[in-house]
C-alpha cells in the first residue's frame, strides 16, 4: 500500500511540476526566450496546440509581359526615320 501511495504522489508531483511557463523556457505563456536568454514576448498569432490552422489558397497571377512593337516594313522597304523608306 504505501508503494502505491509513493507511486501516486510521484506521478502526482512530476504532472503539477510540468507548466506553460516550464514549456516556454520558464518564460510564461505568451513569451519566449530571445537569442541572449533574455524573455522576449510572441509576435503573431499565437495557435492553441491541436488546433486546426486553415490557411488561404496561395494565388500567383501570371506577370504581364511588355513586348515592343515591332515594326515591319514589306520587302525593299527599311524602317528609317519613324517611316518605311524604300532601299
């Protein structure tokens, strides 16, 4: 019997000794720790573990192509001073 207790109190004691703040480094919830130790508070949108994050669809639109116009002139003719001249 006094195993059992010894065991529940040991499970008992290693549950409540787990927190938040011992998962955020010893911060608290809603921080962390910084790249010096120091705790830094979460930017953002902070999601519950387990919780179901549905993102929006990623859309990327073809870019728009600017090609010059290009100017042709009919055989024996060149493209010279904003006309067609023939050769």
């Amino acid at each position: 019997m006094k195993y059992l207790f010894a065991a529940a109190v040991l499970v008992t004691t290693a549950f409540a000794g787990i927190s938040a703040a011992d998962a955020a480094g010893g911060c608290g919830p809603g921080w962390h720790r910084g790249p010096y130790g120091g705790c830094v508070r979460n930017r953002g949108v902070v999601v519950a573990p387990g919780a179901v994050v549905v993102r929006p669809p990623v859309v990327v639109e073809r870019p728009v192509v600017v090609a010059p116009r290009v100017r042709a002139c009919p055989y024996g003719f060149v493209w010279r001073y904003g006309r067609c001249r023939p050769i």
